[in-house]
C-alpha cells in the first residue's frame, strides 16, 4: 500500500506548495498511535487546514501582517506508518531533516509523541540543545507509557534525559492535571519554570502575564538566547474551549490568555511551532 488514508487535501490559507522559495512552511503530521484516550489527532493537520480557509486574506488583528506575503508554503502531510510508534520516528527523520533545512517550519499534529523525533532533528541541525515553551494540561514526564518505554506522555522526560533541550530553559504553561509529584514537578526539579494553571487563574492580559514573560526572557538571556521550539497541545485549554482534544482536564487556560502568551512570545528566536492533539470536529471551529 502506498496511500496514506488520513493525508489532508488542501492546503493551509489555500497557499501554494512549498519549494525552493519558500521561507516558512507548514506539514501535517497526521499520526495518533500513542494516544491513551480519544483518539482523531490523526485528522489534525486536515481540520486545521481546512479551518484556516475561512481566514481569508490572514491579515492578523494584532500584527497587522498576513503569511500570505511572507513566501509561506505547504508542504502537505508526511507519508508515515500509522500503526508503529518507532516505525513512525524512523520514518520521519529524513523527512524532517530536508524540511528544517529548507524551511522555518510549524507542524501540524498529531499526538505529542511526534514532538521527540522533532527535537532530536534539530538538534542535530543546530548543533545544540533548544529552549522549549511547552503548552499542555500534562506535564509529559512520565518514564514510560502504560508499560511500553515511550509515547505521548513521555516526550519531555526523554527530551531532557537526551540533552536535546536546555533543562533551565524548558517552560511548562498550563500543566494542571493529576500525577505523582515526581512527574508533575520533574521539569522544574532540573531547573525549569512550571507556570500551571492555577497560577494563572484570572491573569489574562500582558500586564498581568508580565512576570511570567520576565521569567521566560531572563532564562533564555542566561543562557545565550537559544532557538526556542514552541509547542502547543490543545489540551492546554479548558475544555469550555476545546471540548473534543483526546484528554481533556477541566481548569484550564482560556483562549485569550494563550493569544496573549503567543503575541507576547513573538519576538523569541523561534526555530519552529508544534500544534498537536486537535482531534476534529469538536475541537476546531464549525
């Protein structure tokens, strides 16, 4: 067999594929055989692309720019095995390899699982480890997956333990759900910030995220101003706003504070941006 059934068609903002001249460019990862829960992460990258039709020209309310004039491009969906975690990870490298070295990228998930292999290739690319910004009702940190040694729960713990991250410069926003202490606190017991959240129940605005922005800068100008990964798990809001993400925890963020983060976070040195676990119709807008 060589179709990929879940393969979205139609690309992101209607853009052209990306090629030579593409600056940034967006790919599917259309894959959620670690999930534990619900799954339809697969179906991701399809509904993502397919709500962004309705953006039209993409002028953005706050920035005043659109990707349509920044040379963006599809790169549509990677051709993965979908019923092997490790079959998946091997397939993916080479595929990742050429796409970061042509492209500023945002992957479109998928399970969380698929944010390790990423890592790992920029890493290897950059040549050192990276600062993540990590949106998640789950801190991701458990040292196995319901008996197996890896999946979508563990990426954080495998990514720290790989010294493809720097440990000070990990920052976890929205972690809320339950779990032994030694998981819930791991990132911030290897020097890393945890802003869960609780901690940011009723703070919204930028003023009022001001100190948590502080922290986030401070560390990356410690430690030389690394290339950021930004990675977003839906989860990480109330399911009020995202009712249809595989695992969903009650108390979370609200869309507004999470705009208010990625707007405030814009000037970091980004070397790309993960959207996982929108499991479609439910979690996308209609």
């Amino acid at each position: 067999m060589t179709s990929f059934a879940f393969h979205s068609h139609g690309a992101f903002l209607k853009t052209p594929p990306a090629d030579a001249h593409s600056r940034y460019a967006v790919a599917g990862v259309p894959w959620d055989g670690a999930v534990t829960n619900r799954p339809g992460a697969r179906f991701g990258p399809q509904a993502i692309r397919q709500a962004s039709h309705m953006l039209c020209d993409a002028i953005h309310p706050f920035f005043d720019v659109s990707p349509l004039n920044a040379s963006l491009g599809d790169a549509g969906d990677l051709p993965l095995p979908n019923t092997n975690l490790e079959r998946m990870r091997e397939a993916m490298a080479p595929l990742v390899h050429d796409l970061i070295r042509a492209h500023h990228m945002v992957w479109l998930g998928g399970d969380h699982s698929i944010t390790l292999p990423l890592l790992r290739a920029y890493k290897a690319w950059l040549g050192r480890p990276l600062a993540v910004v990590h949106f998640d009702a789950h801190c991701d940190t458990w040292t196995d997956h319901f008996g197996e040694p890896s999946g979508h729960g563990t990426w954080v713990y495998e990514a720290i333990q790989e010294e493809l991250v720097i440990p000070e410069c990990f920052t976890q926003i929205g972690i809320r759900s339950s779990g032994e202490r030694a998981a819930r606190e791991y990132v911030r017991d290897q020097g890393g910030l945890i802003y869960t959240a609780r901690d940011l129940r009723g703070l919204e605005s930028p003023q009022q995220l001001a100190p948590m922005f502080g922290g986030i800068r401070s560390r990356l100008a410690e430690h030389g101003h690394p290339a950021v990964y930004l990675s977003l798990d839906i989860d990480c809001l109330d399911p009020a706003f995202a009712p249809g993400t595989g695992t969903p925890e009650p108390g979370g963020m609200t869309t507004n504070q999470v705009l208010s983060v990625l707007e405030e976070l814009s000037t970091c040195p980004s070397s790309a941006w993960t959207a996982s676990r929108w499991p479609p119709p439910t979690t996308m807008p209609s």
